[in-house]
C-alpha cells in the first residue's frame, strides 16, 4: 500500500468539505498537511461551530470559504440578483432531473419535528427546495469557476452539494477523493464519484479482472475468503453496538437529555436553519425529551416485537433493511428508498413457493417506530424475523438476496448467494454475485433468471479473489470511523500517508 516517493500534491489547488466532526477531527488535519505542500486551500463548512472554526483558527489559510448553513437558513437571499432555471441546471450538470439529487437534502424531503426520527412527509415547500438546489448549483460554480480546484476532498457523498461537486468534478476532469468502505473489513479506499463507482480500486479490480495486472496480495485475498466462509467477519463499523455499554455510561446516557435541556436553557443554540425549524441540530427541550422517550420506547417495542418464527421459513430471499435517512439509500438508491414498499413489490415478486424474509438493521434498532414493523410485518408473503438472528445464518439459508444497495449482498458473495441491486452503488455492483435490476414489473422473470445462475465455478471464485485483492492493493487500513464518530487517538500520520498514495496515483 505505499508508493513511490513523489509528490504530486504539491502546489495543487484544494476544495475540503470541512464538514461537523470530520471537519475537526480529520479534515484540519488535512488541512495544515496540504498547506505543509504549497497547496492553495478553499473550504465548504458544514455546521455553524465548523465555519467559526475555520474562520478563527490560525492554522490554515483558505483562499474562499462557503458555509452551507447560511445558505440552508436563506436559499433566495444568497441567490440574490443570480437567476437560474432546473433546465439550466440539468443541462450543465447532464442530469435529467434535479429532484433524484435534492431528495438527498433530509431537512426538506423530511420532517424531523413531526416525529423520531424523522417522518416522511415534506418539511418545506416546493419552492423553497428549488430555490435551494440553485443556491447550491451556484456556489459549486463559484467554487469552481473562480477558486478552480484540481482536487475535491470530502467525508461522504450524503447531499446535494457533494453529488453536484461530483458531477462537475468528473465532467472537468478534477479529482474528488472520498476514503469508503469497500466491504473487507478494516479496508478503506477512496473512490472519485457519488455513486462509489470509479477509483484506483475500480481500476485495479479491472485490470484483475481483465487479466493486464497481478496482484502481490492474491494469497491474502484467498485466505480471507477462507477464513470469512469459516467464521462471519462483519463490518469493523458495526463493532461498536455488539460492546456492552458500562454501567456508568448508561447512568450518563440516561441523565444525558436532561443536561441538553439546561444547555438550551444557558446559552440558546444558534443553529436555527430559516423554514427548516426543528433538526438534529436544532432541538427545543420538548423534543428533546422527545427523542429520548421515543429511543427508548421504540427499542423496547423492537425487541419484544412478535416476529416470525425464522425456524419455520422455508425457501426464501432475504432483503436487509437499511439506515435511514442515509447515502446509500437516499443518494444512491433515490428511486428505492421506501423501503416498505419494495418489500412490498419484491415479495409480490416472488416467484414458485418463495416468501421474503426482512431483518432490521441492528444500527437503526430504536429509530423506527412500532407501526413501520407492523406494516412489513402484516404485508403479504412477507416474513419479518429478529434482528438478532446473526446475519450468516440467515445468509446460509437464503436463496437471493434483494436490495436497494447493502453490505449484505457483499457479505452473500463469500456464500455463493446471488442478490439483485436496485441502485446503483458500484461498489457492490463489482461483486460477481450481483445483478443490477431496476424494473418491478420484470422482476420476477429476472428472480428466475437469476436462481439458475451457477455461482459455483472457478470463474466465479477468481472474480472474488480479485475483489479482494485489489481491496488490499489500492486499500489501506486505518480506524477512520473511530477517529472520525468517535474522536477516538491513531496515529494519522498513517491516514496521511494514504492520502499521499491516493494523491500520487490520480494526478497527473
């Protein structure tokens, strides 16, 4: 994982999405290195205590900082005299349409204050999202056209901005570097597009694939398949909920709502965003207390929920339900993001005797409400069975996974289960157990299709080591989550000398 002693960074004009945690944890970091090389820097903020941060820190000096708040807060005042259509917008960026690209924007699509954790209905008018989304088309091409990046760095691609920026970037020939996770536990790469679908990653695994490279980790690669079909290595991001929670910091979670509510009180938090009103930023006391009470009720409720007997299932696809509101869902499944109903849609799909069987995602365990499990639960052919069960014994048993986008159709690859993707992330889209289908009507003939398929060949295992091996190639292993969610210490020495490498690879 390291590269030869070059430096192309060196002098290179940099646009950093300094963005909430990341943006103090990582991208400071970031930051003072890229300065360190004789980069000019500009910067997107992201939360209000972010923008302060950037404008009084001494550190770094930013040619142009842009705080998404302030536009978020006032969409028509930054606007200002600027006029710009959608058909305008859909014709720079090459999009059909804007609205796929601003569902991402969960403070508009959904409404956090009508409901934990956010409900589905619409938080701001038509209006006040279309006059947003040309705030953001215009201050991506002030980014642009007047600072003029030649590499775009962020911690995600989970709204409007970034995919704009993602956009324009591939349509300019700029790079954007977004470290992701590639399936392999400890492994982060960085992929260049919204849709995680290009990168040294994605070229390397091509030419693996293509037979015009060799990979110095191929028996790596084969004994972490062997060890994964022997014993199930989850996400390393997932660790963190299977750790009991010591006494002291359930005493601390518990009273925790209450110090909110006295901090309201002390100093009124100034992160109020204009129509937005209520957020997970912007909570009075009552919602506060709200969303405690709610946690803790939808917890219990899932826990003690009647779910079907997993025992008694017999042939059956398998659709994990998903985080939401997040990327992989909202960004890069759009068009899949009800989730109930493409449960829905998929077991009415379900060809011969198969039934489909749903498992919540162990992350979201108290954000749902009671009344989304009794819809799955009360929806034809469907089977929704304990989260708790372990995810390789359902994996074992299915026939196919069914999903927008998930870690479990990477996971259902080591068993030589097929799954159907309805969205379009490419990184599992790489997997040579994956099948990309969009089309509800044609769906069960494609589920057919699909079960013939022999995934036991040689082929097949050659397209898997090569997966992974060009994971451990293009790759490199560091806590990001930690240090990022939970500011937890590594030495990040190592996350820059990563950079450096993905830096030395992409530009020219």
């Amino acid at each position: 994982m390291s590269e030869n002693n070059v430096n192309k960074i060196q002098g290179k004009r940099v646009l950093i999405f300094q963005q909430r945690g990341w943006g103090f944890r990582i991208g400071h970091f970031l930051a003072k290195k890229l300065q360190d090389q004789g980069c000019h820097l500009a910067a997107f903020t992201m939360k209000r205590s972010v923008h302060k941060f950037v404008l009084n820190q001494k550190d770094v000096h930013y040619d142009l900082v842009i705080n998404y708040d302030e536009v978020m807060a006032d969409p028509k005042k930054y606007l200002g005299d600027s006029h710009y259509t959608l058909a305008q917008i859909c014709q720079d960026l090459g999009v059909p349409s804007v609205w796929p690209m601003a569902s991402s924007v969960r403070n508009h699509f959904r409404c956090y204050g009508d409901k934990y954790y956010y409900s589905f209905r619409q938080n701001v008018s038509d209006e006040e999202i279309i006059d947003y989304i040309k705030a953001v088309y215009k201050y991506v091409k002030i980014f642009f056209d007047e600072f003029k990046p030649d590499v775009i760095l962020a911690p995600n691609f989970v709204e409007s901005p970034h995919i704009m920026c993602s956009i324009l970037a591939k349509k300019r020939g700029v790079k954007m570097l977004v470290p992701y996770d590639c399936k392999i536990r400890n492994i982060k790469i960085f992929t260049q597009d919204y849709l995680e679908s290009s990168g040294s990653f994605d070229d390397q695994l091509n030419a693996l694939n293509r037979g015009l490279a060799e990979s110095k980790n191929m028996q790596v690669a084969r004994q972490y398949i062997r060890e994964f079909r022997e014993s199930f290595k989850r996400p390393d991001y997932m660790d963190r909920i299977y750790k009991k929670t010591p006494l002291l910091k359930k005493i601390r979670q518990e009273f925790s709502p209450y110090r909110q509510i006295l901090r309201w009180y002390l100093k009124r938090p100034d992160t109020l965003l204009g129509n937005v009103s209520i957020s997970t930023d912007y909570r009075p006391p009552r919602i506060i207390l709200r969303d405690h009470y709610a946690h803790r009720r939808y917890r219990k409720i899932t826990n003690n929920f009647n779910y079907y007997p997993f025992d008694q299932v017999k042939k059956f696809a398998y659709l994990p339900l998903q985080f939401q509101p997040e990327e992989t869902t909202d960004v890069q499944a759009p068009y899949f993001n009800n989730q109930i109903d493409v449960a829905r849609l998929s077991a009415l799909s379900l060809p011969d005797d198969y039934t489909l069987v749903v498992k919540e995602h162990p992350m979201m365990v108290g954000y749902r409400p009671p009344s989304y499990f009794e819809k799955i639960a009360r929806t034809p052919n469907v089977k929704l069975i304990d989260y708790r069960i372990p995810s390789d014994q359902v994996l074992r048993r299915a026939d196919l996974i069914i999903s927008p986008n998930s870690t479990v159709v990477a996971e259902a690859a080591f068993y030589n289960k097929p799954a159907i993707q309805f969205g379009n992330l490419g990184i599992t889209l790489n997997l040579p157990n994956t099948f990309k289908h969009t089309d509800f009507t044609t769906l069960s003939a494609k589920i057919k299709e699909v079960l013939a398929v022999d995934l036991h060949t040689a082929e097949y295992e050659s397209r898997l080591e090569n997966y992974v091996a060009a994971a451990y190639d293009a790759g490199f292993i560091f806590n990001y989550w930690g240090v990022w969610e939970r500011n937890e210490k590594e030495d990040m020495e190592v996350l820059w000398q990563a950079y450096q490498n993905e830096f030395n690879k992409v530009l020219s």
